[in-house]
C-alpha cells in the first residue's frame, strides 16, 4: 500500500452505493469523500449516514470538485457509458459497475475514453477479486485436476416485478442477462474463453425485457458451458468446473465470498472454507484499483478492459441470438 490516501465519490446513491461504501470504509488508504446524486437531499442523507465529507445533488459538480480522484460508478447499465465519459474527461480514476456497458461499441468508446485522457478505468467485476473465485482459477488453470471440458453456472432469485425499475425496465438496461446472466458468462469466459458457438433459450417479461435465458456456448476442441439467469425463481448460484480428473465447485452464491469443494475422481470432497473476513467483499475491488493508482496505472492488469469488451461483445452475440434488443443504444 502506497502513502496516498485516495478521495473517493460514489456517482449515483442507491443499493450498491450503500454496500460498496460500508465496504470501502474498511480501506485505510480510502476517505469518503463525496456522495451524488440527482438530488441534493438524497446525496446529503447519503453522505450523513455513510460519514462523506462533502454532497452534490448533481453528478456534474461533483465532476468538477478538484479533490475527487476516484469515482465509483452506481448507476443503472443505460447510463455507464455516459457517466464513465463524464468522469474521465475531469480526469477522474473510474470504477464502473457491471454490465460495463450496453454494448460493445460502448465499451470500446469507454476504453478509448480513458486513453485519451490518460486516466484509470475498471469495470468493478468483484467476482474477480474475491479470493475464493481466485483460487478456483488457479486450481483449474494448474492442470492438476485435468482437462477442463464444461462450465456449468448459475445465478437466479424471484425479483420483485416493478415496471419502472431497473430490473424490468428495458429503457435503464433491464432483464436477467445483463445485470445476473453476466456473472455466468464471466465464469466461462474467464476459464474456457470466447466461444465459438453460442445457442440460447429465453423467456421474456410483459415490459419487453428478457426474464429468464438459457445458454449453451460451444468451444471448438468440444469443451462447453451451460449458463443460465432469471428474475423468475431462485437458483443455487453456483459454478461448477467439470474436468476429466474431477470437478470444482464454487459453492453457493459463488461470485461473492464463499467456499470452494474440490471433488478429485474417487477421493473424498476436499473443502476450503471461504478465505473472507470482514464486510460483503466489495473492498478487494477497491483496494485492487488504489494499487493501480499508487503505480501509475490507467488500467488493471488482472480486470483488463479486453476482458471487459470480450464479455461485452459475448453478451452482444447472445443477445443477437436470443432477439434481445435494447432501442435506444443498438
Ligand atoms: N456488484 C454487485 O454485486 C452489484 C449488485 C447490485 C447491482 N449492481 C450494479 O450496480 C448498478 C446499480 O444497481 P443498483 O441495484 O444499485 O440500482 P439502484 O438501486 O436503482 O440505484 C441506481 C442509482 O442510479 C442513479 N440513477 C441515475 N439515473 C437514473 C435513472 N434514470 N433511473 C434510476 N436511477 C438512476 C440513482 O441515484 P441518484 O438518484 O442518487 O442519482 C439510483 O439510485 C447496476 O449497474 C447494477 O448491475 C452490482
């Protein structure tokens, strides 16, 4: 950890701010510094109840406060691109929450963004930092539990069904794929890559946004992943890595901290517990992102933004097969 102590704002003051904040109040080297929000009495009870410094009832001012030198961006999918744009072209160190984008095009709008101006940008995919998702990695990247030939993953819950919402408002980015059918994606992307081959199922909702999606992706040496997401049920959100000397299982709720059960052919399961201590786990992603600052970087070398335009353009290819469209960026 370097000597900086980084001043932090969170752009938009709703449910992830509140669990990202009471997070990064576990980083030394993070001060709380300013929320904002659309409104100006929402960013202040924000910042009174989270201990920032300072609010703004309007992104722009927070934008132009010279003593912000990280964003975290907590607003719905349609506006990332918009609001990483804005942060980036005041020079503010961004941290943007999945999906990164709407699409392809606008991640790579983003990324191109972030050159020009010479300034940090990282989706804020936690999974990636967790320590349990890192060691399935490692124990499947090793080898040692052979070939690894299908990703199975999940993740669902019985989303309330609000109209207006983000969840089920296909204007604000809505439906499953883009804000839970992601995290699956992630798992195959990030173990078996880019698919050659992608066939889906989906059902969709009486707003016009997709529900619930099946996916099979097909890789040319004959590996393969079955992924799914809904609003419509709940499900074990759990991964597994089915491999020819055994399998992997990242135990439920497998993109947040959780325990990892390691199933070698004809051994007893060997379990590690999960590694986490203290709060939900959003603090690895931030602390991850000061690292980078203290060095100098403007991009991760472990959430690179070609992962990020790779899950983007994948998630484009589903949606292109599923006949998901979202009309005002496509
Ligand atoms: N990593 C994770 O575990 C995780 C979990 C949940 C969600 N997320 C991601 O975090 C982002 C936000 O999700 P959330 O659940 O926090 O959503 P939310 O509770 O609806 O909050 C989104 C905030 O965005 C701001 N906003 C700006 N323009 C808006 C508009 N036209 N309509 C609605 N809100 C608008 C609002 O803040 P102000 O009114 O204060 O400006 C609002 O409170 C999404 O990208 C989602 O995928 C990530």
């Amino acid at each position: 950890m370097g000597n900086k102590t980084y001043n932090w704002a969170v752009l938009g003051c709703g449910k992830i701010a509140r669990k990202f904040s009471n997070d990064l109040k576990l980083l030394p080297n993070a001060r709380l510094y300013a929320a904002a929000s659309r409104d100006y009495k929402r960013a202040q009870d924000f910042a009174d109840e989270f201990g920032y410094e300072k609010a703004y009832g309007s992104y722009e001012e927070m934008v132009n406060d010279q003593n912000v030198d990280a964003v975290y961006i907590a607003t719905p999918h349609s506006f990332h691109r918009e609001h990483t744009l804005l942060c980036l072209n005041h020079k503010k160190a961004v941290l943007c929450e999945k999906a990164f984008a709407i699409n392809k095009k606008e991640a790579e709008e983003m990324v191109a963004c972030a050159k020009e101006n010479n300034t940090f940008l990282m989706e804020a995919f936690w999974t990636m930092f967790q320590p349990s998702f890192r060691k399935a990695l490692e124990v499947i990247q090793s080898g040692e539990l052979g070939h690894l030939k299908m990703v199975r993953s999940d993740f669902a819950f019985n989303g309330p069904y609000e109209p207006q919402k983000r969840l089920y408002n296909i204007a604000l980015g809505g439906g499953s794929l883009l804000d839970i059918g992601i995290y699956p994606v992630f798992a195959a992307l990030t173990s078996l890559g880019k698919p050659e081959s992608i066939k889906t199922i989906t059902d969709f909702s009486s707003t016009g946004v997709e529900e619930s999606i099946s996916m099979l992706f097909q890789y040319p040496g004959g590996e393969m992943a079955s992924l799914s997401s809904s609003f419509a049920s709940y499900s074990p959100v759990q991964t597994e890595y089915w491999c020819e000397g055994g399998y992997l299982v990242l135990n439920t709720r497998w993109h947040a901290p959780t325990s990892i059960t390691i199933n070698r052919a004809g051994e007893k399961p060997e379990i590690w517990p999960s590694m986490h201590k203290e709060g939900t786990g959003y603090q690895y992603e931030a602390e991850h992102v000061m690292k980078c600052l203290d060095e100098g970087k403007t991009e991760s070398d472990i959430m690179t933004w070609q992962l990020s335009i790779d899950i983007m353009e994948t998630l484009d290819r589903i949606r292109k097969n599923a006949g998901i469209v979202f009309p005002d960026h496509d």
